[in-house]
C-alpha cells in the first residue's frame, strides 16, 4: 500500500468510529450514509471520492 492508501485507511477507521459512537440521529445517519458510500469508493480504490465522502462523513456529525 502506498502512503496515501494508508492514510486513507486510517482516516476510515477514524471516522467510522466518530460514527459508531455518536449518538442516534439525524446528524448519524447522515454520517453513515457518507461513510457507506466511503466504503464503495475504498473498495473501488478511489481515494479522491473516499476521502471526499469522509470529509462528509465527518461534517455531518459536526
């Protein structure tokens, strides 16, 4: 794994726990909404649309 796809995936875990652990609303499921689409990106190796969708993710619960 280059760098990038480490950082990457160690923002993912980051933001997956800020998600698991926040608590239920609307601001949660719009989180995890973003974070599932993260997961699609990851997997389909599209760092730009994963970190994009985390950022998100992380907004959300802001």
């Amino acid at each position: 794994m280059t760098p990038e796809q480490i950082k990457t995936a160690d923002k993912m875990k980051s933001v997956k726990a800020a998600c698991v652990n926040a608590p239920a609303g609307s601001k949660k499921d719009a989180a995890m909404k973003h974070y599932h689409a993260a997961e699609k990106a990851h997997t389909a190796k599209n760092d730009a649309e994963t970190n994009k969708e985390l950022d998100a993710a992380t907004h959300a619960l802001a």
